[in-house]
C-alpha cells in the first residue's frame, strides 16, 4: 500500500529525508497523525505555534481576515499591517521603524542588507558572528551562520564574517573595530541546542558595538513573542539592540518575520532599498495581532518554572541537566543518545525534538498548562531509560 510517507519521498527533494510523523490535525497542545495516535505537542512547530493549534482567536482572526482582504502586495497598504508595526514598537518601548517579511532567514536578509548600506555609508567593511550561531539558510543568513556543517558546503560568501566563540566578551572585543559593520548575536543560541549566553554578555556586546561605532543585531526569530517570560529576550538583559529580527512565534503558524530598527538604524533604508510581494500579508498580521492579544507572560513564566523546576529533580543517567530560558528549555544528556530520546519519546505520545546529539529541544505551545507540564515530567524518566538502553 502506498502510504503519505512514500508519496513524500516521490515528490519532495531528499534534503528533509523523510520525517517521522505525518500529522493530520491539531487542537491545543496536542496533535493527532494520519493513523490517529495522539501526542502532547513539546516541540510547537520549533517555537512558532504559540497559542497552540487551532486556537480559536486564531482561526478567528484568519479566517475574518482571508474573506475580507487576503493580499496587497507592498503597493498598497493596509490596516492590519500597520496595528502590527505600531503594536511591536509600543511592547519594545523604543522608538523605532519596522519591515515586514515571510520568515526569519528573510528577516535576517532584511538585517544584513541594513548592516551592508551602514558599513559602506560609513566605511566598515566585516562583519562579527558567533561560532555554532543560526541566522537562516538563504545565502546571506548563510554566511552569518557559524555552522560550518550546513555553512561550508556553499561558501565562499560574498560578505567577510569573523566568528567568535559564544559568550566570551573578550574574544568579541578583540574581534570588533572600527571597521565592523555589525555584530549578529542571539539572545540565546537556538539551534546550537538552547544554549543562554553568561550574565552580563549582551550588554558588554551592547558596550563594544557602541564604542566602536557597529550596529548591534539581536537575532530573536526563537526567542521572542514570549518565549522566554517576556516580550523580547534582550529587554530581561536590559540592553537595546540597533537592529532586532524576529519570526516563527510572532506568526502563530502563519508565515511572517519582522526587523525593527532603533533610532537611527530605522533610516537606513531608502525608498526602493527592499522589498517583498508578501511580507506584511493581511493574513499573517492578522495572525500576528491575534497571539499578541492572547500570550499570557505571566502563565508562561509560571508554567516555564515548573517544567524546569521538574526537569531539575530528575536523576537519571542520562540526564545532565537544564539550560535555557523560559518555555525555551534543552534537557542536557550524558551522552550524545538525542536521537534515541526524540524516538523514545514519541513512541510514548510526545513530540521533542533532538536539536543536537546530547540536547532535547523543549519548546512546548506557550498556553500549555501545568497538568500537561506534569504529565510530560511523570513520563520523561521512563523515556530516557527506553533512550538509554533501546
């Protein structure tokens, strides 16, 4: 019998080889396959379904908006997009300018071309990333990303990017002069494994960028809309970035990325500098609008507390801790078994995801609730031994 799995094979280019799951429907935090087998949703689309599935705000606001106005193109403008811009500027405090775009590769293009006009307006000509940093898979995004198992293949790069390692503010004063442009950085390196940078990192990147005269980006495309107990990552380190780029968890599912410029950095582009046919799409503001309404920062904290809280009073071999922010967690292993953990794990009705070969991704919807933490908590040790063993 043919099955939804070999016609993805017949159809699609090997580069995802062919995923474990086929889901047909989702409702909350939980999702349902092809074959009806059930699972608690830990993984939330890589930190992009923030309300859950089928929310009802959501699907309200989609749905009234696709029969209203469904495109525009960047001729025109329309109401929605304009709430939203206004809404991510009043949450940021900060004066600023917004452009919108499809995803977060597109909003670090955005950033990139940003960071290329002020080097060559002001004579800067390199750029600074972070070993095992991740900015997206197009080819500028590319060449900020400082893994070279996905990055090596398709160089050389147009750009001079330097790379330091994560966390070391004296590797990055040492990297930064007057002739950077700018400095890519995430709040907390997504998918090197949910790895937080030390205190006081980002605002000594906020120092050195101001004293030598480059831009400071802060890529938050997982880290944003909540994920971490607040609206943006870098407002807990107190340190405003000049270029912030944002994706995944503002859509709720629908596709968007954003780039706000601080201050000066909001002028850079010029009328005709960029563009998209469909960033800023009806569609997706409205989407975005609507998880802006419906994320609870206080229940994310509190639930985020207890799935670290839980995750820290496990003793298992194989487990060797926590790390992370928020509902933005990396359970740490012993041994390079990730793999065998996501197996485990579904095998048992959850979805996690091995972000590296010791490290599991949690990145559950930022509405579930506590008894969904517990449940998942009273599982975790049996799938680990079944991961440790199997």
């Amino acid at each position: 019998m043919t099955t939804l799995f070999d016609r993805f094979e017949r159809a699609f280019m090997p580069n995802y080889g062919v995923p474990p799951v086929a889901l047909a429907r989702g409702e909350g935090t939980r999702v349902w396959d092809v074959d009806g087998a059930e699972y608690l949703d830990f993984i939330g689309g890589i930190a992009v379904t923030s309300l859950g599935h089928a929310h009802p705000a959501l699907v309200e606001a989609v749905s009234t908006q696709v029969a209203t106005l469904a495109h525009t193109s960047n001729l025109f403008l329309h109401e929605p997009e304009v709430k939203l811009a206004e809404r991510l500027l009043a949450l940021l405090e900060q004066p600023g300018k917004v452009f919108l775009a499809n995803s977060g590769t597109e909003a670090n293009e955005a950033a990139l071309k940003l960071a290329i006009k002020y080097g060559k307006t002001t004579g800067r000509s390199y750029f600074v990333a972070a070993e095992m940093g991740f900015h997206g898979r197009t080819l500028g995004s590319l060449s900020l990303t400082g893994k070279p198992s996905i990055r090596d293949q398709f160089g050389p790069f147009a750009t001079d990017v330097r790379f330091v390692p994560y966390g070391d503010a004296d590797a990055l004063a040492k990297a930064v002069d007057e002739n950077c442009a700018a400095v890519f950085l995430e709040p907390t390196q997504g998918e090197a494994g949910v790895v937080p940078p030390p205190d006081g990192y980002f605002a000594a990147a906020r120092e050195i960028a101001t004293r030598t005269g480059a831009l400071l980006v802060a890529d938050e495309i997982q880290s944003a809309i909540g994920r971490t107990g607040h609206w943006f990552a870098h407002q807990a380190d107190g340190v405003v970035p000049d270029l912030l780029t944002l994706a995944k968890g503002l859509g709720g599912g629908l596709p968007i990325g954003a780039v706000v410029g601080f201050g000066a950095a909001g002028t850079i582009f010029a009328k005709g500098d960029h563009g998209s046919t469909f960033g800023g799409n009806p569609i997706s503001c409205a989407a975005a609008l609507a998880v802006l309404d419906n994320v609870d920062l206080e229940h994310v904290r509190a639930v985020a507390e207890r799935l670290r809280t839980g995750l820290e009073g496990i003793a298992h071999p194989l487990l060797n801790g926590v790390r992370g922010r928020g509902l933005w967690l990396a359970a740490v292993l012993t041994e390079d078994r990730a793999a065998q953990v996501q197996t485990a794990a579904q095998q048992a009705g959850f979805l996690v995801n091995a972000v590296q070969p010791d490290a599991i991704r949690l990145a559950p919807p930022l509405v579930v609730t506590p008894a969904e933490i517990d449940t998942f908590l009273a599982a975790f040790p049996a799938i680990l031994t079944e991961a440790h063993h199997g």
